[in-house]
C-alpha cells in the first residue's frame, strides 16, 4: 500500500515538472516568436518554398508583403530571410546599417566558381572587400573606362546588324525565308562586346559561344551548400572555366600589346596585381574573381533585358511603329547606323527599355544580402 502510495506521489510530481517545463518551453517559444517578423505559414521542412513557385518573384513578395506587412519572414527550407519592402527599412538596411547586412552567404556554388568567394559579389565584407570594391568601381566601371569601349561597342553592333541582314536576306531550297534566331544573335552580340572589353577578342582563345556553353552547363540550380551528384558536374564546370582564365591571363602576360587593340579589363587588372595601387595589391586569384564578376555579371543580364524589350514590342505593333519611326528619323545620318551619342535622343526607345526593366528585371532580386 505504501508503495503504491509513493509510486502516485513521484507520478504526479513528474507530470507537475513535465507541466512546468511545457509551460515555460511554451512561453520562451512564443517570446521568441514575437521578437521575429510576421511570416506566411508554410510546410514542414520546405516552408515557403511552393509559395514561389515558377512566377515573378519580386511580384510574389509584393504580395506577400500587402499581406504581411513590409517586413516579413520567410523560411526557404533550412535557410531563414528576411524581407524588407518599404523604402524607409530598405534604407536603414542598404545604406545606414549596409555594414551588417552586406556579407553573403558562401555556398558551395558560389566558392566552387568563385575561386572560394575571393571577388566582389560574394565575398564577405572586410578591408579586403572594400578594396576590391573600389578598384572594381574606380578601373573597371567607372564612366571614363566605360566610354573608352564606345568604338568596340559600336563595331559590334554594326555586326549584329550584318548578322540579322544576311540570315532574313537567306533562303531555304523551297524559296521560303527561314525565320532569325535573334536571341541567339543578341546573345552572341553581348558575349561578344564584354569578351572583348574584358579580354580582347577571345577568352583564352576560346570563343564567346563556347564560354557561353560552359556557364550554361553549370548545375547551378542543383546546387547547394552541401554537395550533392550535381555539385560533381560543378566541378567540372569550374576547372574548365579556370583553364580558360589561367591560359588568358599567360596570353596577356607574354603579349601586353593585346594584338594592337585598346587596354582591356584584364591588362588593367594585371597592372594592379604588378604595381599595386594605394598599397594594396591583387595576386592571380583576385584578378581571376574580379574579371569573372564583369564577364557572368554583364552578360546574361544585357541579352535577356534586350530580348524581352523586342518580344514586347512585337507584342505590341503600334507601340513598336512609333519606336522604329523614332530610330529612323534620329539616325537618318549618312553613317548608316545608330551611334551612341544618338540614343540620348531617343526618348521612346528609352521608355521602352525602362518599362522593360519594370515588367521583367532580369535580376528581380538583390545578391544575398
């Protein structure tokens, strides 16, 4: 009986400490809660992963945060971020407080291809970054460097105009005209007129569309930030992409006369990493991140914002009317093209770009933040 008696009393102490413990486990986990963001419920596991889907990003977070308000949480499996879409936070985080927020996650694509995220667009936020940032700002993009390319630009694009010509002026053995690929020729036209700011004419010898291929094969979208069968293919990817860089810089280093064109990107890159600048100097491998930044960042986002502007417009005959009318009566000089100190001219063809660039940016999202 005593027994008994004594097995109810450690009973019902044991579901008085379980109690507790629930209770205070409960309330640490709701003050927890309240200290966070709101957020849209999700799933287990993915969270809100299926709320994004194939859509327009940007758009599903604006919806997301008419709902929830202009901070929010979201939870993308394993990985936690924050939201911000009002101007007032946006502010606060990019500008007055941009020294937290700005180190990027490096995840195992990013170091894979990256040279372990020794460049500018992952690269964690230090001294180190804040050099390569400003060299990058001050050699590379800055409006003077930039304009000393307009020829290069110009050359090209009177190529791409040669291109379009003769692929509608050719037929096919019925006498049917075949139809252009123009995104491929716009992709060409942009491979092309950063390859050679940023190298010269060819990349290690290798032309734009080969490059082209590489990156496209890339298994970024199976990548994560642990390996996994398509992080093999990454691999791969990378050491390709690395030949290319380490034969092109040799070519630069045995022939600093680039064939007798204008200094590229690299020639200056390799001038800094020889002579240094305001006491910081780059070795091989910041010279390889850097270029590479300029060449994937410039490229994919050109082509697909020139492609989407044309797809609009042909969706749109009136409005295109208008904008050719505009083009024709500005470069009705005896040149027999558009220059570039034209295109301040053309205020449609500017509205359309900009409108473009509203409907379809081609980078809906910051880099990680």
């Amino acid at each position: 009986m005593a027994s008994l008696q004594l097995d109810s009393t450690l009973l019902l102490c044991l579901l008085f400490v379980v109690s507790c413990f629930t209770i205070v486990a409960r309330g640490f986990r709701y003050g927890r809660r309240s200290a966070q963001p709101p957020s849209p419920p999700g799933l287990p596991i993915i969270g809100n992963l299926l709320q994004f889907g194939r859509g327009r990003h940007h758009r599903t977070l604006e919806a997301l945060a008419r709902r929830h308000g202009p901070l929010i949480l979201l939870r993308i499996g394993a990985v936690r971020a924050v939201v911000v879409s009002s101007a007032p936070l946006a502010d606060a985080v990019l500008r007055t407080q941009d020294h937290v927020f700005c180190s990027r996650p490096q995840q195992y694509m990013t170091r894979g291809t990256f040279y372990g995220c020794r460049d500018v667009a992952f690269s964690a936020y230090s001294e180190r970054w804040r050099q390569l940032r400003r060299i990058a700002v001050v050699h590379l993009l800055s409006v003077k460097r930039v304009d000393s390319f307009r020829a290069l630009r110009e050359e090209e694009a009177a190529r791409f105009v040669g291109r379009v010509r003769a692929a509608s002026g050719a037929q096919e053995d019925g006498g049917k005209r075949p139809g252009v690929n123009v995104t491929e020729l716009i992709i060409t036209l942009t491979y092309s007129v950063i390859s050679r700011a940023a190298f010269g004419h060819k990349l290690g010898g290798v032309e734009p569309a080969k490059v082209l291929f590489i990156l496209a094969s890339s298994p970024v979208a199976q990548s994560t930030s642990h390996p996994n069968l398509g992080n093999t293919s990454l691999t791969a990817t990378a050491a390709k992409l690395d030949i290319i860089m380490e034969r092109t810089i040799t070519e630069h280093e045995e022939d600093p006369g680039n064939d007798g064109e204008a200094r590229d990107l690299l020639d200056d890159l390799l001038s800094i990493a020889k002579d240094g600048d305001q006491g910081f100097k780059l070795d091989r491998i910041d010279v390889k991140g850097l270029i590479l930044d300029m060449f994937i960042g410039g490229t994919d986002t050109t082509y697909k914002t020139i492609e989407w502007t044309m797809a609009e417009l042909i969706k749109n005959p009136r409005e295109m009317a208008k904008v050719q009318s505009e083009v024709r009566q500005v470069a009705a000089g005896a040149h027999g093209g558009v220059l570039e100190e034209e295109l301040g001219k053309m205020n449609l063809l500017q509205a359309a770009m900009k409108e473009t660039l509203r409907l379809y940016p081609a980078v809906p999202l910051l880099l990680p933040h």
